[in-house]
C-alpha cells in the first residue's frame, strides 16, 4: 500500500479512495483491512493525516515537512501549502498562553483557481459559500 503513496507524493487520499485504488490490484483487500495498514503506516511515521473540516481524514506521504491545507469547496481539490513563518507564529501564541507548542492543523477553505476562474495571484474570498 505504501507504494501507492511514494508513487503519488503529493496525492492526499481518504481510506475510501485507497480502498477503490487497491480494488484494482490482483490481490484485492477489505476496507476494515485498507483501515488496519494506513494506522500502521500512520503510526510508522511513514504517511500523514490530516482532518478537513467536514470529518474527512485524508492520508499522504510523510515527507518531513509540515504543511498545511488548501480545499476547494466545489471540486473538493487538495492543495498543500507551506509557511514555516505562520508555525513560528502559533508557537508564539501558545508560548503567550503558556502553552508548550506541539503540533497544529490548519485548512483553508475556499475555491481554487481553476473553479474561480481567476488568476493565482487575485485575492480569494473566503467564508462564503456558494
Ligand atoms: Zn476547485
Ligand atoms: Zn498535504
């Protein structure tokens, strides 16, 4: 299953669509199985997870970077995005808190470029939907 991952480093899979890539395979294994091998794999450090926002979990390679995630509300399209400066930035606000930074989550919701039909670099509006 791993090499589903290395083939697609920047894919982001749900269980679900891991399930429906590996039916294909001659060897087909159960969903309760697909489940058992990405919490492995999980646990092994070897792929992360993330939580969109509509209880989705989504699982990608690990390569040893923390990012964050762009959705697209209408085609439902996985962008990752990377800013070393808004992680320092969290590690602040929890150390105000008094609060030891360990991890965050972060997605943005929004529509990417080729359902809003505008340019990269146009301002998005987000919040709205519909
Ligand atoms: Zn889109
Ligand atoms: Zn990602």
């Amino acid at each position: 299953m791993l090499r589903l991952f290395h083939e697609l480093p920047n894919e982001h899979f749900t269980a679900d669509q891991v399930y429906r890539k590996l039916s294909r395979e001659p060897e087909p294994c159960s969903l309760a199985s697909v489940y058992r091998a990405l919490s492995q794999l999980h646990e092994a450090d070897l792929i992360s997870s993330a939580t969109l926002g509509d209880a989705r979990i989504i699982y990608e390679l690990n390569r040893g970077q923390r990012h964050y995630h762009l959705v697209c509300n209408r085609c439902g399209r996985i962008q990752d995005a990377y800013d070393p400066g808004l992680e320092q930035q969290q590690a602040k606000i929890a150390a105000d808190q008094h609060f030891h930074y360990v991890t965050s989550s972060l997605v943005i919701f929004g529509r990417c470029e080729a359902c809003e039909g505008l340019p990269a670099a146009t301002p998005k509006r987000f919040g709205a939907s519909g």
